[in-house]
C-alpha cells in the first residue's frame, strides 16, 4: 500500500493531499492542469519535498520530515508523459538497464515475463527513434516493471498520444495491473483513462482533494461534466454476447440492460460504461418502430436548471443515470420527481471499459 498526508507551498500555491492506495488497484489523481496532481506524484516519487507530512510504501517510511529516502533507493517504478528511453541504446538496453536497477530481494516480473506481457518481443533491436509514441510508452512502462518496485506510478502517460496510440496501450496497462498486484498511482485528466483503468479516484481541485471514491461515484454527475451536461459511469455485468450482430449485453442496476458493441470480456465479467447526458432522451412510453437498442424503464429521481432553456434529469434506473432535455421538452412531458419516463440510450454513445 501507498499512504500519503503530506502539504507543502510552492511559489504561494498550497496543496494538501491525504489518501490511499491499496495494492492490486489503480487509484488516479484526477484533475484538472495545474490541479497539483503531479506535484503529488513527485512528493510521493521523491522528486519533490514535502514541507510535512508523511510518505509510506509498503510499511517502509519514505518521507515523515526529519526521513527522506532519496529517489533511487525508494524502490518505486515511474512512468512520464514522455517515455525518457536512452535515445543512443536498443529497446533491450533500455529494459536491461530497469533490471540492473532492481532491488535483489524481490522479484515480480521476469525480462521474458514483460517482454511477453507489453508485446515487445520484435523491437528489442530497435532504437527508441524509430518507435511509435505507443511502442516507446510500452517500453518504459516495461523498464519500470524490471527495476522489481514495490508500487507503480504513472504522470499523464499517454497525454502525448493521439487516440489510435492510447488505444494501442490501455490493455496493456490493464494486463499489469491484473497480473503484478502492484499498487498504481495514476495521473490523469482524461475520463475515459480513468473509468477504464481505476478502481479509486481522488479528485482535486487547486491543489485540495474535494473527493475520494470509486469511480461510479466520483465522475457521474455535473461535478465532471461538460457543455453537453453531466456524465453517468455505472459497473455492468457481461450477460450474453451476440457474435451475429457484434453486440453485447450488459446488465446495469436492478436487472436492466444495456446493448452495447462487443466487449471482449467473458459472461459474468465486470465492465464500466460511461454515458452523456446529451446522449439520453427521454419519452412517456416505450416507443416503437425507431433503432435506439436501450430503452430502459425509470423514474425521476431530481431535476435542475444549469440555464434558463437546459434541464438536467437524474434518472433512477437501480443506479443513477443523468439526462440533458430542452426546458421544453421538460414542461411538455411534465417531469417531476417520481413521474415514470423511458430513458432511451443510443448504443454507439456508449464508452465501455
């Protein structure tokens, strides 16, 4: 486990940060830029010195103001935004150079064990110059698991990638985090890596954590929204697959469904889907004769007005669900709390883990 209470001012900006993160499990840091969150991965990594506090990984007392174990012999694992490969070095030195680094009493990965796990067998040849933005971020990650650390951390890493590179690296990631049992923490911005990745979000905001929690909780609602209107992130079970159609079936809070696009994961596995209000209409009665798939039955739980022509719905479906309507469409159908409606989701508006 990773413990961290630490504050500290830099240049006039204050910061004060106090959670957990237990092994097995990513817990992000998730802000906006300039929120503190990598000032706190660098306390936590030793870059940085707190003015107080107390860092502790593993039961060992990195930091508590009178200790402070330099960053080498910390024995934690880091990945930057920018891979930071030797340029002059082959893949494979690179990752030789992780596991001459490793501490000898402990041992997670093998050089076989992560070459196999991050897919990256064919480059060890290479130079880091002639690799993708997503090759060059799956052999630092690969150099850091070499070095054996006793957690992981990991600042915005894939921020410099375009979208095909980020979906190139995000299972992979997944792979570590499910096979090695390490504690990650993780730096981001982006919702999307986060409901795909973490269990635990702190949220922070101008240098202050304003929450901690699971994921469902800490980015559904207004509070991570945008100019289209707050998000829902709900926990789906897999329920069946339809190969003919490329389609499968979730099942969301009290025994409803979703139909979303394949997900490759077994019947019975756990997924996160992550909805726009802008992408949730709402009709009086299950309509007929349209191609939105989910159509689920809901009540009203809580209406607001973020301005005079927008309302906001938050839905009871066995789980939280928001909806963004026209202040028209609201007064036509009469909504009010516990006035029954259907909300309809359209399928491709879907973001699954």
């Amino acid at each position: 486990m990773i413990e961290v209470d630490i504050a500290l001012n830099l240049d006039g900006f204050d910061l004060a940060a106090a959670f957990d993160v237990p092994d097995g499990s990513v817990t992000a840091l998730f802000g906006r830029s300039g929120s503190g969150k990598s000032t706190i991965i660098d306390c936590v990594a030793g870059l940085r010195r707190p003015d107080r506090g107390r860092v502790v990984v593993a039961g060992e007392t990195l930091f508590d103001g009178t200790i402070n174990v330099p960053p080498e012999r910390r024995h934690l694992g880091y990945v930057f935004q920018d891979a930071r490969l030797f340029p002059h070095l082959s893949v494979e030195t690179n990752l030789r150079y992780g596991e001459r680094r490793a501490r000898t009493d402990r041992r997670i990965a093998t050089f076989d064990d992560v070459v196999t796990l991050l897919g990256i067998g064919h480059l060890l040849a290479r130079r880091p110059g002639t690799l993708s933005g997503g090759e060059r971020q799956r052999v630092a990650i690969g150099r850091a698991l070499l070095a054996q650390p006793r957690a992981l951390l990991m600042d915005e890493p894939l921020a410099a990638l375009d979208r095909e590179r980020k979906a190139e690296v995000l299972p992979y990631i997944e792979r570590l985090r499910d096979r090695f049992g390490l504690p990650i923490l993780y730096v981001s911005h982006a919702v999307e890596e986060v409901v795909r990745l973490a269990r635990t979000v702190v949220r922070i905001e101008h240098g202050r954590i304003t929450g901690i929690g699971p994921v469902e909780e800490m980015l559904s609602g207004g509070a991570i929204g945008d100019e289209h209107g707050p998000a829902t992130v709900l926990r789906a079970i897999v329920k069946r697959h339809d190969a003919r159609f490329g389609l499968t079936a979730l099942e969301v809070g009290a025994g409803r469904e979703l139909v979303t696009p394949a997900v490759e994961r077994p019947i019975g596995g756990e997924v996160r889907v992550r909805i726009l209000a802008r992408d949730v209409s709402l009709a009086l009665e299950r309509p007929t004769g349209i191609s939105i798939q989910n159509r689920l039955e809901a009540s009203v739980a809580e209406i607001t007005r973020p301005s005079p022509f927008i309302v906001d719905v938050r839905l009871d479906i066995g789980a939280p669900l928001w909806s963004r309507v026209s202040a028209k469409a609201a007064e036509e159908l009469a909504l009010a709390p516990g006035k029954r409606v259907v909300a309809l989701i359209k399928t491709v508006a879907l973001e699954r883990e």
